[in-house]
C-alpha cells in the first residue's frame, strides 16, 4: 500500500490502523524494515511470554476485595426471607382468618356467657398488636437492616412471652364459664401455648445457629 507521506504513516498508528512492528520501505533503505525504525521511534515493549502470562492470570484471578468473602450463603434469602415472608404476608392472613372464625364460632354463646365475647375480645385486640408488631420486624428484617438479627430474636421473645399473657388473662376472664367448657378451653390455650413454644424454639435457633445469618450479620 502507498506510498505515504511521514505524517500519514504517524496518524494510521495513532489510529491503530498499523502497528510500530509493520515492515514498511522508503527510497534510500535497502530492505523492509520495522516502521518504528524508519521513523526513528523507540521499539515496542517485548512481548511477555504465553506461558507467563497463564501463570500471572491464574495467580491473581480473585480481586483482592473479594478473596476473604464467605462462600457460604449470606443476605437475606432462604429460611431469613421465609421468616419475613411469614410476618408480612403469611402471618396476618392466618391471624385475621382465625379471629374471624373464632368470632363467628362462638358468637352464639356471647348472650349466655359474656365472658367469652370479653375473653375473645381481648385475644383478638392481642393478636392484632403483635401482628402489627411483627409486621414491622419482618419489614425492617427484610430491609437487610445490620441490626436484622437483634431485631428478630427482641420479636421472637417478646410475641412468645407476650402470646402467653394474653392467654393466661383470657383463662382468668372465663374463670366463672362452666367446669366442662371451661376445661376445654384449657386444653385449647395448652395446645396453642406448645405450638408457638415450639415455633419460637424453632426460630431462636435458627437465629442463633444459621450460617447465612452468622455471614450476614456477623457472628453473635
């Protein structure tokens, strides 16, 4: 190709369109020779070796930022999302449906035994404070707040410890109901007290033992 003048040549490497190493000739010069030597520009750098540059690239291929990063699991995901996704969703839907059967159920009895409407009354009124409590955990949890974890294991205790007071005060309203009905409502109120201790042992474990929250917010 050419010919072309000296500024030409300058502008196509400028460009990429050739390279210092391209044999090029000029009147005057016997040969083919480099066109960083007919320009008089210093050569290039020597190539590095193939097998150099393998070794180089499988030595550094982990960024330093992320070499001591955890490959177990971490953020919220898995069992943690379930968690939240019982607060929010799972959790006021099953509350809600429960206190509209229970009201519906025993509403009949609410002119013979008024301490039952009271009882139920303050169960529901119960329920809903530490739904809307939940709620707002699982919200903050699921947020992938830093204090996630110290948050979760405050709620765990307190909707257990909670859950049982209401309960216990329920029994005491329905104290003057008769022996038989009363006695069932006991072993109701026992069976539910198991469930959500088990519930609560279940959650406080996984708090306490899970990688994915040891990696996510440190370990505790």
């Amino acid at each position: 190709m050419g010919p072309f003048g000296q500024d030409q040549v300058m502008g196509m490497l400028s460009g990429g369109l050739v390279a210092s190493t391209d044999l090029a000739w000029c009147q005057g010069v016997a040969d083919w020779q480099p066109l960083h030597t007919l320009l008089g520009l210093p050569p290039p750098p020597p190539v590095v070796a193939a097998s150099s540059v393998t070794t180089a690239s499988t030595v550094s291929t982990t960024p330093p930022s992320t070499a001591a990063q955890p490959t177990s699991p971490t953020g919220v995901g898995g069992w943690l999302t379930f968690f939240c996704v019982g607060l929010t969703i799972l959790g006021p839907l099953v509350v809600l449906g429960s206190i509209a059967n229970t009201w519906s159920e025993a509403k009949p009895a609410f002119v013979s035994f008024p301490a039952i409407k009271a009882a139920i009354i303050w169960e529901s009124a119960g329920s809903i404070v530490l739904l809307i409590y939940g709620f707002i955990v699982g919200c903050i949890v699921w947020s992938g707040s830093p204090q996630g974890r110290t948050i979760a294991r405050r709620y765990l205790l307190i909707r257990f410890f909670g859950f049982v007071g209401i309960e216990v005060f329920a029994l005491f309203l329905l104290r003057d109901i008769p022996a038989s009905a009363f006695s069932e409502v006991v072993l109701q109120m026992v069976i539910a007290i198991a469930q959500n201790a088990i519930a609560f042992l279940i959650w406080w474990f996984y708090f306490k033992k899970s990688k994915r929250v040891s990696n996510t917010y440190g370990e505790g």
